[in-house]
DNA sequence: GTCTATATTCAGATAGAC
DNA sequence: GTCTATCTGAATATAGAC
C-alpha cells in the first residue's frame, strides 16, 4: 500500500477538482473546505502546494491557458504562413480562434467541457485580480488576432471590428458556460446536444463540442460579416417601430 | 429637520445600492454590511423589510424585470396586431426584444446601465436560487418570443432557432456586463461609446445605450440569418456560406 | 509533504429595547 | 421602523508536531 504518488498527485488532484467546483459554484462560493474534502486531501494542502485560494485559482487557469494561447498562435501563424503577406480570410481567422478552443472541449486531458465552462463563466466574475489576471494571459493572443481581422476587413472601422469580437465572444462564452435563462426555460441547452442524432448512450463531451462548434460557427461568421450600422446619430436604427411606447 | 420618508425611503435606497454594488462585486463577494454601510441604513434593516439577502437580490430584480416582461409583451403585440396574422419579420422581433431592454439603459428611472450592467453579470451566476428565479420571470416572455420566431423563420430547425437565441442572449449580455478580457485587454468597451462622436464631456447613459443597441442589432440579425449549418456529423464546418441565406 | 489544531476575521441572521 | 448587541457558523490562513 506505499503509494508514492505523495506529492505530484495531490497537486494535480486538487487542480482537476478545483476547476470543477468552480465551474458548479463560481469562485466565491467555492470553499477551500469543499475543494480539499471532495479531492480528499488535508485542507492545509492547498496553502501548501498554491499559496492561497486566488493563486489556486489562477493555476487553474494557468495549466490549460498555457496551451491554448500556444495553439492559437500556432494556428494563426499556419494561416498566414499559406497566405504568403496576403489578408486571412475571416472565416479562417474564426476558426482558428474559435474552433481552437472548442476542440479543447473535445479532449478530457486538455480540461474537456468543464474546462470551457468554467472558462465562461469567470470571464465574467468581477473580482479585480481575475480581471487583470485574464487581461496578462490573453493580451498578446487578442492583440494578433485583432490585427489579421484589420487587414481580412480592411473596409469596416476598426473599432467596429473590436465591437463585433467581443460579441461574439459573449456569444460562445454564453454557449459554452451554459447557465443561462434559455436553457433552463427551454430546457434546451448543452446536455441535449449530447444525445441528438443517433440513440447512442452518452456520447461525450467530445461530440458535444463538435456539435456546439458547428452551430456556433455560421452565427459568428454572419454576425462578423453583417451590413454596418447607420453612422449616424439620429435616434433609431432599424425602427418600423411607431414611435409610441415610451413607459 | 422632522424627515418624515422613513419607511419608503429606505427600502428604495436599499435597492439602489444594493443593485450598483452587486453590479460592481457580484452576488456573493456583496456583504450586506456593505450594503447597509453604503446606503446609510441599519444593518437589521434589510432582515426587516426584505427577509434575507437571497430575497433581497430577488426585489432588486423583480421591480426592473416587471416591467420590462410587460414592455417586451406589449411590443410584441403591437407587432402582432400590425401583421395582422401575418409572420413578422425578424428584425422586428429582435428589435422588439433587444430594443426593449437596452431602452431601459437610457433611462435613469429604469435602473440605466447599472442594472443593464448587472442583469448582464447576474445571468451568468451559477447559484441555484438565481437560476430558478430567472427561469420563472423569463418563462412566459421567451415563450412568446421563441414562437414569434418560429413563425417568421419558418424553414429553419426550431433548434437551430432556440440556440441562435442562445447565441444572442449571450452577445448582448457580455456587451451590457462590459467585464471581458477584451474591454481590458483592448482598452475598448462600453465606457469608450460615451465620448465618441463629438467632444462633450460625459453624454450620459441614454447615450450609450443607443449607441451600443446600433451596433449591436445588426450584428445579432447577421448572426441569425446566416446559412445554417450542415446537418452532417462529419467534422468540417467551416465551409463558406452555400446557400444565400434565407431568412 | 502531510496533518491537527487554532488564530482571526467576517458572514447572515435575530432578539429585544426604544 | 430603527437600532444595538449578539448568536452561530464558516471562511482563509498558518503554526508547529510528525
């Protein structure tokens, strides 16, 4: 019974719990109590092996973001590699954004569907040191995506462009945090994209990613590429609306 | 000095605090010494009139969402009555629905940004209490909406159409919540929209809210009328857009 | 590295005087 | 309705034995 996993596994045992917890609970309504009890170790450990609970939280975070920003990167480097100096065409600049991190939730050992969860919803925690903590991680990453989206659409404003990504983040944070309204009123949401197609039991986050990034990618490829709003500054944009109203 | 507003008067500066620091810190990280601290009340007072901090976050949301369950209602009848039996088209609906609720941004007696900014935020919060309250007070209203939407996209998979509405929901909250990496990342977000087209110091909310709602509504219309998805389970999806829409 | 025991702070809630 | 004082529990963090 002389398990020598002492160290290295407690370590690794308290991350996969607490990134699972976090993503039920959020980062204030995990206790360090429940972290340490359900991945059975002394409640000492994680002060320990991370230092405190915010440190905990950005090793969380920190392990899977690692790869992804490196992925990402790589993605795009490929792309402009082919390109040779041409523009990128927006549909790949999405794809490799987007569809790298929905293939994260494909792969258990890269953190699967919890870990793109949990990535939705604390992208919008406010705590201040997750905020900056994000900021650091994925400056570098926005900055090069930004950029090839300037040049594949060289005749919309950039800050249009800037406007557009962050809805379209909101719209896959939303779609992979799945804790919204809809979803519980409509009953309709993630988990039934698991057992869609075939009648087959449990398919696995592997397929519900896949299936996620197929629906999700035509939305943001057709918002990105929507008409641009009026620049003027009159009141209405889109209004067949009677002017009556007003409560 | 006889300040005779005792009761009424505490009870709605309780709610106005209450929904700005839950707005800045979320739900769990707001203690209701903060609270009663900031609105200058006793700390008893909220035991008092509301019965306990869950129900007090519950208040803060049901006298906003009261009426905008009723606005977003009534506009949709209005539509209704204008088609006459007729499909409507989809701009109206997400006018209808957006518009609606980024309209309470301008106005101040609404709640304004702040409690566009919270609804945004709170959406997200995984405590179940939350979730089952918004779940009630969206039930009818999403109803309503999701059936409009399927009479005016009558070629499109009910699915397809329910998760575009997730899709959607999503943008827009993270646009309101203005808590995303990007906002830091680039500098860029909701505060920008106040100063940008002339000089005049601080335009307000009413101003930002409109601003925000003309960019953002074509970008949502793009999103839901793109080319659907292949219907195919093989990987690919990045396919170009084959058929020219349909709307 | 792991554990027990504990220090310290703060949370939500309430009893009871006024 | 308001206020003081307090109950009770739980939080993070750490000291020190093993």
């Amino acid at each position: 019974m002389s398990e020598h996993r002492a160290n290295h596994d407690t370590r690794e045992r308290i991350l996969d719990v607490a990134e699972r917890l976090f993503m039920e609970n959020g980062y204030e309504a995990t206790s360090m109590r429940l972290i340490t009890g359900a991945a059975e170790v002394n409640l000492a450990a994680v002060n320990y092996h991370f230092g405190s609970k915010e440190a905990l939280l950005r090793e969380v975070f920190r392990r899977r973001l690692e790869w992804l920003n490196r992925e990402r990167l790589a993605a795009l480097d490929r792309l402009e590699q082919q390109a040779a100096g041409g523009p990128l065409k927006p549909s790949q600049i999405l794809e490799a954004f987007f569809g790298t991190l929905l293939r994260m939730g494909e792969d258990e050992s890269l953190g699967g569907m919890t870990f793109l969860r949990l990535l939705g919803r604390t992208l919008t925690e406010p705590a201040e040191f997750i905020r900056t903590f994000f900021a650091g991680e994925y400056e570098q990453v926005i900055d090069r995506y930004k950029l090839a989206l300037f040049r594949a659409l060289p005749d919309v404003p950039r800050a249009e462009i800037v406007w557009r990504l962050h809805f379209m983040l909101g719209a896959m944070s939303y779609a992979i945090a799945g804790t919204d309204v809809l979803q519980v009123v409509t009953g309709c949401g993630l988990r039934d994209l698991a057992g869609e197609g075939s009648a087959e039991g449990e398919p696995g986050d592997n397929v519900v990613a896949r299936r996620l990034a197929r629906r999700l990618m035509p939305f943001l490829l057709g918002g990105l590429r929507a008409p641009l709003p009026q620049p003027d500054d009159t009141s209405g944009q889109t209004q067949h609306r009677t002017p009556p109203a007003k409560r």
